[in-house]
C-alpha cells in the first residue's frame, strides 16, 4: 500500500511538473482551480442523480446495490477532484462520468462479493450459493422436498 501511495505522489508531481512546463505556473494553477470547480459541480450533479435513484428504488422496494455504489463512487470521485493534482482529478472523473462509473461499478461489486464469501467461509466453515426453486406439489411430511437448482459459488 505504501508502494502504490508513493507511486501516486510521484504520478501526481510528474503530472503538475510536465503541466507546468507546458503553460506555466498560473496556468497550472488556473487549470487546477478550474478542474476542481467543474469536478464538484459535476460531482454534485451526479451525486444527485444518484441519490434520486436510491430514493426511487428504495420506494419500490426492490434491491438498491446499483444505486449505493453508484452514491459511493461518486462521492469517492468528488473527493478525488477535491484533491488537488491532475491524476486525482482524472481518477475522480473517471468515477463520476457514468459509463466508467459503471465499470468500477461492476468491479467493486464483483470484488465485494468474492469477500463476502472469504469473510463467511472463515467464519463460519465453507458456504455454498445455490440458485434454486421448489419444485412439483407440497410434499407429504414422510416424503422429502425436492430442490432443482445449480451451484453459483461454493
């Protein structure tokens, strides 16, 4: 971790440096300052968005992990942008614009699925994720129920 953090502040120096050269020191700041007025308005837009979708799914009671991470991600970008570099600055557009939200999205949620089931295996002795669905009549109570399903995760 402190190898990445370290690779970031020299990304982040390297970045300002070649800026620099480019358009000078007050265009460097004026850059700076105006990446981080777009990206909190931007930020704050779809933050907004994001929690309009939370309420609305909440509302209609149906599973809102889309909508959560969608308000994470988003605000994760908004304090990236806050940040003051133009690596974090992208980074935390990358996060905030939809479709590359989306990406992060599905990766977060797949990352956090897979240690789900580490912490639950660990915890309490391996756990099995079966898609499945009753099937035929209510079985007599001698006659044992039958589950037609597959192994999703084991």
């Amino acid at each position: 971790m402190a190898v990445a953090f370290l690779i970031y502040v020299f990304a982040e120096i390297a970045a300002i440096w070649a800026v620099g050269s480019a358009v000078g020191v007050l265009g460097t700041l004026g850059l700076l300052l105006a990446g981080a007025i777009l990206g909190s308005w931007l930020a704050r837009r779809e933050g907004a968005k994001a929690m309009r979708a939370f309420t609305s799914a909440a509302r209609s009671g149906r599973p809102a992990e889309k909508e959560l991470t969608d308000g994470m991600l988003v605000g994760l970008g908004g304090v990236l942008i806050l940040v003051p570099g133009f690596v974090s600055d992208v980074l935390g557009l990358l996060l905030i614009l939809p479709p590359s939200r989306a990406l992060a999205r599905r990766w977060w949620l797949r990352r956090m699925e897979k240690r789900a089931v580490r912490f639950a295996n660990r915890r309490r002795g391996p756990v099995m994720v079966v898609d499945s669905e009753v099937v035929g009549e209510q079985p007599r109570r001698d006659q044992p129920t039958v589950i037609e399903g597959r192994v999703i995760e084991g």
